[in-house]
C-alpha cells in the first residue's frame, strides 16, 4: 500500500491496531464460550474482557517481543498477558495460532468486502445516471476498432452497468465464501478445546464456522475471493480502456473531465491526456496480479503450513485498498466524463453513410438477390467510398448516391427502398428493450 492510491476507511482495516483489537476479541470471545461451559472461571473470562476490552495494545512493545519470540502470536498473548494479569492464563486455551490469524484475515475480508460494496453501489448509480442521460446520444459502434454500425452512448454506459451488476454479485458470493471461522486448534481436530466455542466464536464475529478446517482455513475459499477481484478489476480497465480510446485527438468522442489549473504535459502545454483511466488500467493490472499467489496457496503441506502467510500479508491489504481507490476512481471518471454529441455524430458521418451496409444487404435479399450477389453489389459501392476516405479522411463519395446510381442495385431496389435503409432509427429501434432488460425500466 502506497498512500497515493489508498483511501482511509480501508487502510485502517489492515493497520495493525485493528489487527490486534481483532485478535483480542476473538480471544475474548472463546474466553465467554469456555467460561460458559465451564472450562475456565466466568470472573475471569469478565477480566479479560474488561482489562483487554479498555486496554490500547502497544504496537512497539508487541514488536519488541516478538524480535525475542519471533512469533506474532504469542508476542501478542505475551502483552495482553501484562495487561490483564493472572487471568490471562485461561487466555487461548486448547488453540493455535492459525485460529486467530486465519479468523482475523477473514474478518478483515468481510468488512474490506462491505467496503467495496459500497463503491459499487455508487459507482453503478454513476453509470446509471449516464446511461439515461445518453440513452439517445447516437454514435458510431466499433470492431477491430473500426467503424461498425450505430449504437448509443447509452448502450455503452447500460453494458458496464450490467458488467459491474454481475461482479457485485460475485462479490456478494466470495464475501459468502470468505466469512468462516475457525477455532479448531491443532491440526484442526477440537481435540482441546470444544467445538461450541468455534460456534460461539463464529457468531460473535460474524462469521460461520468453518467444517473442516485441518489447521488452517482451507484456502480454495481465498483463492476464489482474490479472482473475483481479478475479474471486477478487469471490468474496470474494460471501461477505462473504452474510455481512453474515445479521448484520442482523431476521435474525442469523450474525455476525462479536465479541471481548471489541471497540467497536460511538462513540455506541451496543449496536452489532455487520459490520466486516470491510463492509471485504472494499470492498478488493474496489481489487482488481477494478486489473483495468481492465492490460488497458488491452496497447495500446503498436509494439515498446514505458513508458505501462504507472507503472501496473505501483502495481498490482502494491497488487492482490497487498490480495489478500493480504483472503483472510487472510476466512479470519479464516469460522473464528470465529458461527452460530445456532435463529434459522435460527425465521426459516424466521416464514412458517407457506409454504417448502414447492412441495411442494403438484406434489403437486397429480400427483394431477391442472392446473397452472393447482394454482398458483391454492397460492397463493390462501399470500396469507392473508402478509397475517397483514405484519401482525404473524410468521404469524398456519398454510400447513397452511388447506390442510386448503380443500375444492378436498381434491378432490385426504388429509391425510396434505398433512403429508408438510411434512417438512422433502424440502428437504434431497440434501445429501450435493452434498458428494460439492463435496469428494469425504458
């Protein structure tokens, strides 16, 4: 983590104050559940609640301990032991260490994932709000880059709509997947310590308990957490890739919003360059990298070993807070793009009408031509109009008129016939089904 692409809410989830506020609770917690049934006294199990719970764990004391210990731990248990005296002793009986670790690192998931949440809930009400405004701003549609047929804008702001409505709902599956619990002690078996605590644990973090757990969460469950952030992090760089090609100078269709004193460039001060998409597509690239050390760490030896720990330390914080300040960036871009209309329509115009092809194709088959033929006649006309672009970027030759004028188009098709596949409504009829189907409304 890197302050420039961290936002606060989710740094503090993996400060280590949090951390060690987590291990005490879990602590605590299997002290009420073995206080409960009647492992440990009950006065005790409310002292460490009341002495831990009022304590502030001393970050540099911890880390002092461990340079002695080196383990984590038990240079926790060690402090806390300072703080609350005597009745520490009853503290993480019949437990090992992985059922604190793995039990926080879940439990910093699930509130990192309520986080994340959030951001794409405002960012699909940013995308929402766009799509409506632009339903009917006509424009070219491109594959291979190259002039298609018609859409909306529209249309292009419904599809990442529904892109990021699916990866919420993966979310919601890996914040299902991620949330278990485990206090099942070594090598996972309850054979010191009773597997209601696990359960009373589970409850209190709010999580579930974990069926098998060896000694370690297994980790298919990470594993498919971090790829779910892969793919929403894809679907970022997806929209932030649409959007920097749209802001090229030939096309400038729309661009990052440019704010007064903004700098372009150090050397051209003409410069408006697409920062911040260029900067989602490359923190996607962190995010989606993250995805390839959890699966990784399903393989550990036996019932556990600590290969996935030093990974877990840096992916957890670093997939989850990048994510965090990518969509939140994104969502920045979506609501304060700026769209241009006119340029849409007078790129689509460059072409002298070759956007409605198709059209003619199957208005020729129709009226009987083969379409062997049909494809010859249509393209044999589309050529002159792209050799007059390639000339001059612009169409010097009207798609239209040449169609009028060539006689074995005419066998087929009156003149009327030929304008009416021209209505630039035939491309764009079924927008408002698409809506519906996208956002349950038109």
């Amino acid at each position: 983590m890197i302050p420039r692409y961290s936002r606060p809410d989710m740094v503090a989830i993996w400060s280590p104050e949090t951390k060690f506020r987590i291990w005490f609770e879990i602590e605590a917690h299997a002290c009420d559940a073995l206080a409960d049934l009647g492992v440990i006294p009950k006065e005790a199990a409310q002292t460490i609640w009341e002495k831990g719970g009022a304590a502030t764990f001393d970050i540099e004391r911890i880390d002092e301990i461990e340079r002695e210990t080196k383990h984590d731990v038990i240079a926790f248990l060690t402090h806390l032991a300072e703080i609350v005296g005597p009745d520490a002793r009853f503290v993480h009986q019949g437990m090992t260490s992985s059922d604190v670790l793995d039990t926080c690192f879940n439990v910093q998931l699930v509130r990192a994932t309520d986080l994340l949440l959030k951001d794409m809930d405002a960012l699909l009400a940013a995308i929402k709000r766009r799509a409506f405004e632009h339903k009917d701003t006509v424009c070219i549609g491109r594959s291979h880059g190259i002039h298609a047929e018609p859409v909306t804008f529209g249309l292009k702001m419904a599809e990442a709509y529904a892109e990021f409505d699916r990866c919420r709902k993966r979310l919601m599956n890996a914040r299902e997947e991620i949330a278990t619990c485990a206090i099942s002690g070594a090598v996972g078996t309850f054979a010191n310590i009773d597997p209601r605590v696990e359960e009373h644990v589970a409850q209190a973090m709010g999580l579930k308990a974990e069926p098998v757990s060896t000694q370690v969460i297994p980790r298919d469950r990470h594993a498919m957490y971090f790829a779910t952030l892969g793919v929403i992090a894809s679907s970022i760089e997806r929209v932030a890739t649409e959007i920097r090609h749209l802001q090229r100078t030939e096309v400038l269709e729309a661009e990052e919003y440019f704010s007064p004193g903004q700098k372009g460039s150090s050397a051209m001060p003409h410069k408006r360059n697409p920062v911040l998409t260029e900067n989602l597509t490359g923190l996607a690239r962190l995010v989606r990298g993250f995805s390839i050390p959890a699966m990784e760490n399903v393989a550990l030896w036996h019932e556990r070993d600590i290969s996935h720990s030093s990974v877990e330390r840096m992916i957890g914080p670093d997939a989850t807070v990048t994510l965090d300040f990518a969509l939140a960036r994104l969502t920045g871009v979506i609501d304060k793009l700026l769209v241009y209309p006119e340029r849409m329509m007078g790129n689509m115009d460059r072409l002298g009408g070759l956007v409605h092809s198709q059209r003619i194709l199957l208005a020729l088959t129709q009226a009987g031509s083969s379409r062997e033929d049909a494809y010859r006649l249509v393209q044999r006309n589309a050529m002159k109009v792209w050799e007059s672009y390639q000339v001059s970027g612009s169409a010097g030759v009207d798609f239209l008129s040449e169609l009028l004028n060539d006689a074995d188009v005419r066998q087929y098709l009156s003149e009327d016939q030929i304008r009416d596949r021209f209505d630039l409504g035939y491309h764009t009829k079924n927008v408002d089904v698409i809506f519906k189907r996208v956002f349950g409304e038109s």
